[in-house]
C-alpha cells in the first residue's frame, strides 16, 4: 500500500476518532457488585450474532445501556425489568445503510422511529437526504429527538434531495467540492461520505464528473470519508465500467443489482447481456462495498442472480426506504429484504451479518456496532421466523416463491425496549 500525505491524514484522523470513542465509554463503565442489578434483562433468547460466531439460547443482561453479560441462564432476580424473547430470534439491531430519514427537510424522509416498528432497525444511515447547505438542518432537527441511531452521507449536491423529484444534477453546479468537504470534515462525528447519483436520469450526459467530485470532495476533507454511489441506469454501457473503476476500497457501490434501463431503454449496469462486468468483479475484489439499496425501483431478481452466481454476492442488505419506495409491491423494509436473500441460497448467518456486523464496519463510528459483545451498545432486534409458502416480488415485476421470512417482533436500543417493559424515568442516552 502506498502511503501518501492525503492517506496518512485520512487514517490519522479515523485512528484518533476512534481511539477516543473506543476509550471514554469503557473509563465511564463501572464494574457491576454483587448487589447491583441489570437495567434490563432478556430472558429464553435464541442468539445469533455473526460477529462472534455465536448461536444458540442465551440469556442477555443489559446495563448502562450496554451489553454486560450473556449467560446460558440469568435469574430474574437480578434485573430491574425483565424480558421475555420466548425462545425467537435475536440479533445485534438492525442496521440499514440506505435509508432516507430526514422527514420534513427532504421531499422523501421518513422518520427514523416511524421505521423501528416496521423494518426492526436500531440504526440508520441518511443517504443523501442532505447536502452542504442543509446538513446542519439535518443534525439539529431530525437527529436530536430520534431513539433510532442515525448516520449520514452527504450529497454532492448542496440541497440533497431537497428538490425531488427534480434531478439534483442535471446542473453540475449544483455538485461543489468545497463546501461539501467542510461539511463531512465538521460533521465527521456521525457523515461517513459522500452520495452520488450517477443514473442518467439524475445527471443527464455529466459522465464521471459528479462521481469525481464526490471522491474529490471526501479527500479534501482530511478526515475518514467514503463515497456511497447510486447506480442504475447509467448514460451507457461504458460509463458503468468507468464508474466501477473510479471507486476505491471501502466506497460503497449502492442499488449494486438494479435493472433499471436507461434514457434509451438499454441495460447499462453491473450485468450487461447476462454477464458480469469484469470491472464489477474488479471492483469487489479490491474492497469496494456491495450494497443492495432495494428501493422502489432498484432491485432485479435476474441482475441479482446472475451477479452473485459469477462472483458479486452482497457485502451489505440495505433497504433504500422512503415515502415512495415504501408503498411499492417490492416492500423494501430491512426485514422483508433480507429474507429475499434468505431464500436466495444465504444463511440466516449471512444474511443478519449483511444487515449488522458488515454495514457497521462502514459506519466506522462506534465500537462494537452491530455486535453482542460485552461492552457494545445494547441494541437489539427481536424477529419471529415465520415458516411457511411466501411470495416476493423485486422492482421489475419479477417473482420468486420462499419458504421462511423474518417478522419484527420488538427492538431494544440503548438498553430501552419500544414498548413493555417501559423504563422509569423513561431516559435514553
């Protein structure tokens, strides 16, 4: 690896952040006594938590709004309040790396908390909601009063999706470097990047020019930022391999299996003609992130299928969930989308990593995101696993038949549960 002024501020910068928030939750932990209790305590769970390889019933004890003990058996005697999983499934919470959150301030949010009940998240990631000029909006009003933990890219253009569904890009002046690296600099605590909309329908005949300031924008910062780029129906052919060439290690490739045509009606994504695009394979060997990004219009059974059976399988589950996507026949929840990928051949294992362990290494904000280990944040997602003759559809009308589907079923965030047992007096974080 070849280490360059820009790369060592880029990983000084991530090593310092993370070394602080590594350090100061743990001083702050005091060891539990023989007397003290858990704040909460969930009882008969049916574990599994990629991260460790861990899987099987386990009792969870939860304290200062971290995981302090899993346990074969826990008394009840020990905890303030107690939970009963009644033997489902239980997970590291949910975390969705596309999603559109910022209610009220883009013309397709949806609040944060309004998606715990239905897609079982405890995390979410804003993708583009908001650009330079109104990401402090997005900081101050829609992050403060959401239980939901919440991260953010912002757009290369400096409204965001303020505009939808005017195309944010087809006036490149719109995409500006600058002010767009003070924005992730000064907002590095919870901005990962930068979003790009790439689809032709977005950017008109710009080529690679929005992609190269999003990556232009994300160095100039001087801190930890990756691009989280949005692809399907690009300009052409050639335009896809050029943008999966531009992409780095750890940029995120979002709606990776879209078959959404483009101006002329053609194909112009990762599959062109059945076959994968060497590039894409290229791309996915050196590091860049594969996301699905459902969406209402940005995921093809047949580009999915081909994809993986030649070497691009998901590195991350995400929905792409708003006020559009949401009312689709597609219905891009977290959940209903991970159990696409359940009866696409993928193990429960597999598949609740793409939604947790694997979406919080992006992140790269908090220790132990997305996992159960001791001394991680206690953010839980409590699923019934429904057996039984289910149908999928995908956004181009396309039809699969499963077997098995996850059901939210209750959520735990910071030690909190949505709903009983309610904790008095009712404090999160």
């Amino acid at each position: 690896m070849n280490v360059t002024p820009q790369s060592r501020r880029w990983w000084l910068a991530g090593s310092a952040c993370m070394a602080l928030v590594a350090i100061t939750p743990r001083a702050a932990r005091a060891a539990m006594g023989p007397n003290d209790k858990f704040d909460l305590l969930l009882r008969n769970a049916n574990v599994l938590d990629p991260s460790q390889g861990l899987s099987g019933k386990r009792d969870i004890g939860i304290r200062h709004g971290v995981i302090e003990a899993i346990e074969a058996s826990i008394g009840p005697e020990r905890a303030v309040r107690v939970m009963d999983a009644n033997n489902r499934l239980v997970t590291p919470g949910l975390i969705d790396l596309h999603a559109h959150t910022y209610a009220y301030g883009s013309a397709i949010g949806i609040p944060a908390d309004e998606l715990i009940a239905q897609q079982g998240t405890t995390t979410v990631v804003s993708a583009g909601d908001a650009g330079a000029n109104n990401i402090a909006a997005f900081r101050r009003l829609a992050m403060p009063g959401s239980r939901t933990r919440q991260f953010a890219f912002v757009h290369i253009a400096i409204a965001g999706l303020a505009g939808f569904p005017v195309p944010e890009l087809f006036n490149i002046d719109y995409a500006q470097v600058d002010v767009t690296a003070r924005a992730v600099a000064e907002n590095a605590d919870f901005v990962i990047g930068v979003k790009v909309r790439m689809s032709e329908n977005v950017i008109a005949r710009h080529g690679l020019e929005p992609l190269k300031r999003a990556i232009a924008a994300c160095e100039k910062s001087g801190v930890r930022a990756l691009v989280m780029c949005h692809i399907g129906g690009v300009q052409s052919r050639e335009l896809m391999s050029q943008i999966l060439d531009l992409l780095r290690p750890g940029d995120v490739l979002t709606h990776c299996y879209s078959g959404a045509p483009n101006a002329a009606g053609e194909g112009t994504n990762i599959v062109q003609d059945g076959k994968l695009l060497p590039a894409a394979l290229a791309a996915k060997q050196r590091g860049v992130v594969f996301d699905v990004g459902h969406g209402g219009g940005s995921f093809d059974y047949t580009i999915a299928e081909a994809a993986i059976q030649q070497g691009c399988p998901p590195d991350t589950i995400s929905s792409d969930i708003h006020v559009f996507s949401g009312n689709t026949p597609g219905m891009p929840y977290l959940h209903w989308v991970m159990s696409k990928f359940l009866n696409l051949g993928f193990t429960l294992e597999q598949v609740v990593a793409m939604a947790t362990v694997n979406p919080a290494r992006v992140i790269g904000r908090v220790p132990k995101l997305g996992t159960l280990q001791q001394g991680a944040p206690a953010d839980l997602s409590i699923f019934d696993v429904v057996e039984g003759p289910v149908l999928f559809v995908d956004t181009r009308n396309n039809e699969r038949n499963g077997k098995v589907y996850l059901s939210p079923w209750s959520t735990v965030i910071a030690g909190i549960a949505f709903g009983r047992p309610y904790q008095a007096p009712f404090t999160v974080r």
